[in-house]
C-alpha cells in the first residue's frame, strides 16, 4: 500500500473543485493552476523514484485487497506516461496565460483542464478495467467541454463530430466491459489476465478482445481517426497542444496494455490486426500530412501517424520493440506539444492557418523558426534528438522478428513525415515576409519562453537516452513478463 | 406556462414536494448498507425541485433555493474528495472509512459513519449537477 500512487489524480481534482470556486479571479486561478501541476510534477518524479528502487506500487483503494476492490497500479509505463503528462500539462497552462482570451479563462477553462489532467493520470494508473472506462469519461467529459469552449461556428461544428464518435465508442466500451465480465467474472486486470491464461483465450474472448481494439482504436486515432485532424485543429493552440499530446496518447496506452498483459495469448490474430491498422494508420496519416495546406490539420494527420508507427511496437511485441514504443510514447507525447504551441504562435504570427499564404517568418522572428524546425527533426528522429532512440528500438525490434513490411512502413512514415514538417518550414518561414499582424501581437517572446521547457526535455532525452534508458527497459520489462505485473498486484 | 395557471398541480405538488424530499431523506440515510445513498437521494431531491419548476416556474425555484448550484456541485465535491483524502492524514489507503457507536441523546446507540459524510458530498454534487442542467435547459429559449 502506497498513498502516493494516487497523488497524481487527486492533485488535479483538488485544484479543479477549488477553482470553480475562484472563478472570476483570474490571477489566483493562474497561480493556483500553474502551482498545482508543477506539484504534480513533483509527485509523478517521486513515483518515479520509489518505483525504479523498490518495484511496482499499488494502493488497494478504501483498504479493499483485489480483486474485490479498485487497485491503483503504478508501473514504471505508467509513472514515465504520468510524468510526461504533468510536464505537458505545466507547460500548456503556462502558455494559456498567454495565449487564451479572458473570456474563455473565466469559463472555468482552469478547472476544465485538471479535470481532465485527473482523468489522464487516472487512466494510466487504474488496475481495473471500469475504472478506466470511468477515467476515460472524466478526461472526455472536460475535453467536450474544453473543445467548445468560446462557442465559435467551427468549434460547434467540429464537436458535434467529436462528441458522437466518442459516445459511440464509450458505448461499445461498456459493452465489451459487460462482455469480458460475463465471460470471466472478473475486472481487474492483472486478475483478468491469470484467468485468461488458465482456460486459454477462446474465441468469444479474443472477439471481445477485437471490440476493446476498436473502442481504444477510436480514442487514440488508429485507423479510426476521420474525426481527429478537424476537432484537433478547432480549439485555441493551449488546448490543441493539450489533446494531440495528451488524449489519444492516452488510448494508445490502453491498447499497449490490454494487450500486452491480457490478450497477448491469440498474437496471430489479434496483434496481426493491429499491425494491419498500423501500416493502413501511417500510409494514411501520412499521405494526409502530406497533402494538406492547413498547419494543424498537418499537425492532426501527425499525431494520427506517429500513433500508428507506435501500434507498430505492439504488433511485433517483442523487447526491443516495446522499450522503443515506452521511449517513443514519452517523447511522442512531448515532441506533440511544442509543435502544437509553436504552431499556435505562428497561426497569430501571421493570422492565417494557411501555409501557402505564409512566409518570411524567419525573418521576423527567427527563435520561433529555429525551435519549429527543431522540434520537426525531433518528431522525425534526427540523432541527437529524442526521436531516435525510440524510432530506432521500433525499426530494429521488427527487423529481429523479420516483420520487414512493418519496417519498411516505419522508415517511409518518417520520410512522408519529414516532407510534410519541412513544408511548413519552407513555406511559412523561408521567402519574402508576407502580410504579418504585427501591430497588436506582442506575446510571442513569452509564448516561446514557456514552450522552451519541452524544447529542452526533447534536447536532453535525445543527448542522454542512455542515463535514462534504465527507466524505460523497467517499464518495458513489465510489458514483456505479465508475471510481474500480476505479483505487484497480489502480493499482498 | 404562466403563474397560477394550474391550481391543481401547485397544490398537490406543495405537498408531494415535502414527500419526496423526505424519501430522498430517507434513502440518503439507509444507503450504506441497504438499497439508497446519495447519489438516488441527491436525484430525488432534484426531482422534487423539478416538480416545484414545473408547477410554478423557475423563479420560485430559485427563491427556495437561493444558491448558485454549480457551487453547491462545488461543495459537495470538495466534501467527498476531502473525505477520500481524510484518510492519508491516519496512515490508511486513500477512501478507507471509519465508523464508531455514540451514544446521542433521542436516537441512543448510533453507528455513525465517515461514508456519510462522503455520501453528503455526493448529494450535494448530484443535486447541484443535476439543478444546474435543468435549468439552463429550462431557460434556454
């Protein structure tokens, strides 16, 4: 029993009930929010800490022991996932201080978020499937409200679609939950998955297993993902930068690891599948990168893209593979963001979305230009940046299994990748300065001081990946022997 | 519907109101370890206010209840969390409870329990939830 597993989701919780209560004054607000996820910052390093020196920890949640009661689970996947999303998170409210109108601040834009910042950290920690699905409405609940949020047509518009798409896969998540319960009497998932490789995965459980694959395949954007690019691009920069690294990264949590500590026993046909929607994920994501003109519907087919590349990782399962989607999914996560937040201060740098009518920006501000073009060879996988390691482990993971096609569709991702980052570069920075709103928009040296942390997290895992490697080949260890996932979970 | 239009309705719903508040009383009380609690009771509760906007109008609603509700949603989260979080301060897992026998004058040997007070927090949160929904539906025109 360890109550600090919980810390991550009760901090956000905390903070947002008692910031509806301030909501009119927005500079307590600011403060508050700014010091809570910073706290959780610090709560997620000391999870980190005590699970890389002294194993798994769980906490049994009301003193109830599994599988009876709820179990919080705190792997060393999970911590690095929590940590990397209370990082994000910090940076993101430090750029909405900026970067998001009054108006919208006194709508309880700061309660909206650590609610949904609660239900991020919750979905990683949960040992037990309900509790996830509940976690997963509480971060979509505050995501409805955070997408409409200032009420514009396109906002509208694009929630309708977002809304209906997600109701409809929770839907199906209940439905598959109510399954899997009839089927082995069980929620818990380390319980689940004892009792899944006692009697075998028969064939009704590995169809219940290919509906949680498409109810988690629609929150993270595999294959699924015709709603993703236009509801991502809706909302202002802050809340973007927010769902494309937070949210869908969330789903793709839950694929690795249902699959990995349950449903790992019918490979052939389920991890097949997935492979299948991958390379369909990336061919497409990618050639909608490619082909789009609007700076943050390329930045949606991205993070669609490098969510298919990771499902890559799951397909071929095997070590290398996973520590590489574990090492992937942290800078993934992070790499999201600053593109997103950068992307937002060009769109005000310039007033439009449209790449075509850019240009010049290089000129006026040129630190933007540098760190865009930085963050583009990070997401890309240039060496010294964070990219690598991880798209490395992926590629040579399946190149050992002799998966060559699954090879082949992660090195021409990066390609298409590196195409459709570069455009944006050349055509909004290089050339002659166009039209520029440089009269009233003074914020950007502020805006790029608070995406400078994640800039420089993206330096630094890149330059050290070998100081922190230890931590991700404990998470992946997890992911690879479900044996010791199950042990934490009963050892009391 | 305009004010007064419909004395039957206003005058059976002056009682019913009270009856049903004091079921959802009832069920609050009996809900930890019987059928209730307080997420029915806080339903009911809103549904009794329900029945006094619909025989009256909204305004009455607010004069009976002159809070905002989305604080008293506030509140009540804040009293479940804090309940939750109540026993880290003891060295015990986040939400265990604790309970004890008082002797109250009236009610004698009582069991009182710290779910309770979680399941307060719960009713409050249900009735302010499902008040402020009702409402900005009910004045949307």
């Amino acid at each position: 029993m360890n109550n600090w597993v919980v810390a991550p989701m009760l901090i956000p919780l905390f903070t947002a009930v008692i910031l509806i209560f301030l909501h009119n004054k927005l500079k307590l607000q600011r403060w508050i929010s700014l010091i809570s996820a910073l706290l959780n910052v610090c709560a997620a390093v000391f999870l980190l800490y005590q699970v890389q020196h002294n194993g798994i920890q769980t906490l049994n949640m009301s003193g109830w022991a599994p599988p009876y009661g709820i179990v919080l689970v705190a792997d060393m996947f999970a911590v690095l996932l929590v940590l990397a999303a209370s990082i994000v998170s910090s940076c993101c409210l430090l750029y909405s201080f900026r970067g998001i109108d009054e108006q919208r601040e006194r709508h309880y834009f700061y309660s909206l978020v650590h609610f949904m910042l609660a239900g991020v950290s919750g979905s990683f920690l949960t040992g037990d499937l309900f509790n996830l699905f509940v976690c997963f409405e509480l971060m979509l609940m505050s995501s409805y409200a955070l997408i409409v949020l200032g009420g514009t047509k396109r906002q509208f518009r694009e929630t309708l679609h977002y809304i209906l798409i997600n109701v409809l896969s929770s839907t199906l998540f209940v439905a598959s939950i109510a399954y899997l319960y009839g089927a082995t009497g069980t929620l818990n998932l380390a319980h689940l998955s004892m009792r899944i490789a006692e009697s075998g995965q028969s064939g009704p459980i590995t169809a219940v297993s290919a509906l949680l694959l498409v109810v988690f395949s629609v929150k993270a954007g595999l294959f699924l993902f015709f709603w993703l690019p236009g509801s991502y691009g809706a909302p202002p920069a802050a809340i973007s930068a927010l769902f494309g690294a937070l949210l869908t990264k969330v789903g793709m949590y839950a694929l690795i690891r249902t699959f990995t500590l349950i449903f790992y026993h019918q490979a052939e046909v389920t991890h097949m599948l997935i492979g299948t929607m991958a390379i369909a994920t990336i061919v497409l994501g990618g050639f909608g990168a490619v082909s789009q003109t609007n700076v943050n519907r390329i930045l949606g087919y991205n993070v669609i893209a490098s969510i298919g590349f990771i499902s890559l990782a799951l397909a071929v399962s095997n070590e290398d593979a996973l520590t590489g989607a574990v090492f992937y999914l942290v800078h993934d996560m992070i790499v999201k963001a600053l593109l997103f937040l950068l992307a937002g201060i060009l769109v005000a740098e310039t007033g439009t979305e449209r790449i075509n009518r850019m240009g010049g920006v290089l000129t006026h501000s040129p630190l933007l230009g540098w760190m865009f073009l930085i963050a583009s060879l990070a997401v890309v996988g240039i060496p010294p940046l964070s990219g690598f390691p991880g798209k490395l482990l992926i590629i040579q993971g399946s190149l050992e299994s002799g998966q060559y096609l699954i090879a082949a569709a992660g090195v021409l991702l990066t390609l298409m990748l590196l195409y459709s980052l570069i455009k944006i570069f050349i055509l909004a920075f290089w050339g002659k300065p166009r039209r520029l709103r440089e009269s009233k928009w003074k914020q950007t040296p502020k805006l790029l001081l608070s995406s400078a942390p994640l800039m420089l997290i993206i330096v630094l895992l890149g330059v050290f990946a070998e100081a922190f490697m230890p931590y991700v080949e404990t998470a992946s260890s997890v992911l690879i022997d479900p044996t010791i996932y199950i042990q934490a979970v009963f050892k009391e | 519907m305009p004010k007064g239009s419909d004395i039957f309705l206003q005058n059976v719903s002056k009682i019913v109101v009270f009856l049903v508040l004091a079921f959802a009383l009832y069920l609050f009380f009996t809900g930890h370890s019987s059928p209730g609690g307080g997420f029915i009771a806080g339903l009911m509760s809103a549904g009794a206010l329900l029945l006094l906007a619909l025989a009256y109008d909204i305004e009455t609603v607010r004069k009976v209840v002159p809070f905002d509700f989305k604080l008293i949603t506030a509140i009540g989260l804040l009293i479940a969390l804090g309940t939750g979080t109540g026993a880290l301060l003891f060295g015990q897992p986040f939400l265990k409870h604790a309970f004890g026998h008082f002797d109250l004058p009236l009610l004698g040997d009582t069991e009182l329990h710290t779910a309770l007070i979680f399941d307060l927090g719960v009713y409050l949160a249900v009735v302010g939830v499902t008040m402020t929904i009702l409402l900005t539906i009910g004045e949307d025109r």
